[in-house]
C-alpha cells in the first residue's frame, strides 16, 4: 500500500525522531589540590610582588597558586592612593558608586578585593574603579587587593565580566581605550592578536565611533556591523588609524539617517525605534544569508559605500507603523 494511501485511509503519521543533546562530561582535574595552593615568599614570583608591595608602604597579606592555572597570587594590602583604575575602563558612574559606598556603608565590611596589577607608579585595577571610588568615599585609608604579576591581565580581564553586562557604549569604549593603550605599548603587534581581549571587531570600530560623538547610536548599526567587521593583520597603530576612518563615514550615515528620522516624526510617528527602522531598510547585508564561519560578504569599505547610498534614496513616506512593531520587537537595548 502506498504511502499516500495510509495516510487517506487515517494511519497514524511517523513520530519524528527524538534529537537528544549530549551531555558534556566533567573535565578533566586540573589545577593544584588543595594542600598544594599555599605559597611562601620563597618562591620568585611572591618575593617580587611583596618587594613591590612593601615598597608601597603595603603588606603581604598571604599568597597561593590559583585553582586554575596554578599561578602565583598575593593577597595584599595597599594604600588606596597607590592603586588606580586602568584608563580604559568605563567610565565611572558616580550614581553606582555612591549605591557601592551605601552598601558597604550599611554592611560594616568591605570584602571584595580588587585586582591590582604592578606597574612603574604603583599599582593597575583592571575591574575595579568603582569600588576604588566608593573606597574613597568612604574614608578608606587601605584596600584589599589581589596582586598578579602578569600584566597583560589588565587587557584579558575585561572578559570575564559575565555577571553585569556592560551596555554597548560601555563595552566599546573600553575596547578602543584598550586597544589605544596596547598601541603604545605594543605598536609592532598586530590587531588580531589581541582578539581575545577585544572580544568583538565591531566594538572597536564602534567604540571609535563613540569617541568622536558620545551619544552615538551604536546599537543600530552593531548587528550590521557584526556581519562585516574583522580584526585586521595589521600593526595596532594602523589598524586604530583605519577604524577612525570607518567612524567618520558610520558618523555621517548617522546624520544622514538623523535627518530621515526628523521627517518621520515631522509626519507624526513617535517611536524610539525609528532610527533603527531608517538603518534597517538601509543595510546592504540586511538579506544576505550568512552561516557561521563564512567570510563576510563584502568588506567594510563596500558596505559602507552601499550603505551611504543607500541613505540618500532612502524614502521616509514608504516607512508604515508595521515597520515599527517589527522592529520594536527584536531591537536590542540602547548602548
């Protein structure tokens, strides 16, 4: 019997197979066992980090391996006028650290340590400028710190920041900030080196951006940008030169799409999203169908050619209110 005769006489269609996801195993054990994490000042790398802490009028606190990796740390406490914030950090918000300074104020302790890093002056904090500024607030004459003699932790750390995820102004502005520094103080390595601790390529084009104009929309441009932009193979200098570039042409297509969105509201529509509409008819790639791994279809000098061009024969009379409940329901949050 045929199957198109099963299914006229009422047999019962075939399940679909059940996918089941493999589970990941635990990993394999690493790291020192427990009785094995301790460290003296015996060893080279504490010594040097507790000559440099006593040095800043501080005190070697105790010192171990990490469960990791099982590097050198030490726990210490310094004058907090001798640790400051790394410069590409985002900027403090004095809302935030005044809530800090509140917290610790009405929990009697101060018990999260920052990572301090040591460099000519004195110490680094990759992650913690507002806890240095609530510290101050508060009247602390010391902080806890935990110390590492791996300066490029400074730039890597910015990663492990899952728990509160910066917005995207935050987050590239710190990534060009980063990637600013890292050109002075390596200006023969190359961009894509420091993939890692960029995270994103857009971020620095963005970020670039957003130096120039701090009210910058940068999330409507951030998904277009993710399909194109790619960390470059050349040294940092160059590379920071040609992202200042792409910024200035990204900023005129923001005027130019600003102008648009004039109009529309001009006609009546007040939306919050009818920038991002204006940027979504515009994008070259907006159909483009892409796989994960694919090189980008076209380069950056490409799309944003298509894209200014696209900006100018852009209709605001064609856009409907349609446009903008699509567009309010996938839009991500401002940065």
């Amino acid at each position: 019997m045929s199957p198109a005769k099963k299914r006229a006489e009422g047999a019962a269609p075939r399940a679909p197979k059940k996918t089941t996801r493999r589970k990941r195993g635990p990993a394999e054990p690493r790291g020192p066992e427990a009785r094995e994490a301790e460290l003296t000042r015996e060893d080279e790398h504490v010594a040097a980090l507790a000559e440099k802490v006593e040095k800043a009028k501080g005190a070697v606190l105790g010192a171990y391996r990490d469960p990791y990796a099982g590097l050198p740390l030490v726990l210490a406490s310094l004058p907090l006028g001798a640790v400051d914030a790394t410069p590409f950090q985002r900027d403090l918000s004095r809302t935030h650290a005044q809530r800090l300074a509140d917290a610790i104020g009405a929990s009697g302790l101060f018990l999260d340590p920052v990572i301090a890093i040591p460099t000519r002056e004195g110490f680094w904090s990759p992650n913690g400028r507002h806890r240095l500024a609530a510290a101050k607030q508060l009247g602390l004459r010391a902080i806890t710190a935990l110390l590492t003699d791996d300066p490029g932790l400074a730039y890597r750390i910015l990663a492990l920041n899952t728990e509160k995820a910066h917005n995207l102004r935050d987050r590239a502005l710190e990534v060009i900030r980063m990637a600013r520094s890292l050109a002075k103080a390596e200006p023969r390595s190359k961009e894509s080196e420091h993939a890692v601790s960029f995270e994103s390529p857009a971020f620095l084009t963005l970020g670039a951006a957003y130096e120039k104009r701090d009210r910058f929309a940068g999330s409507a441009y951030n998904s277009m940008l993710r399909r194109i932009d790619r960390f470059m193979d050349t040294a940092l200098p160059a590379a920071l030169r040609q992202r200042e570039q792409w910024a200035v042409r990204i900023l005129d297509i923001d005027d130019r799409v600003a102008a648009h969105v004039k109009t529309l509201q001009e006609h009546g529509m007040k939306s919050p999203y009818l920038r991002q509409v204006v940027v979504a008819r515009c994008n070259p790639v907006r159909w483009i169908p892409s796989k994960k791994g694919e090189k980008p279809p076209m380069t950056m000098a490409e799309l944003l050619t298509r894209m200014t061009a696209n900006v100018r024969k852009f209709d605001p009379s064609k856009v409907r209110a349609q446009d903008l409940a699509f567009v309010a329901a996938v839009a991500p949050d401002e940065g």
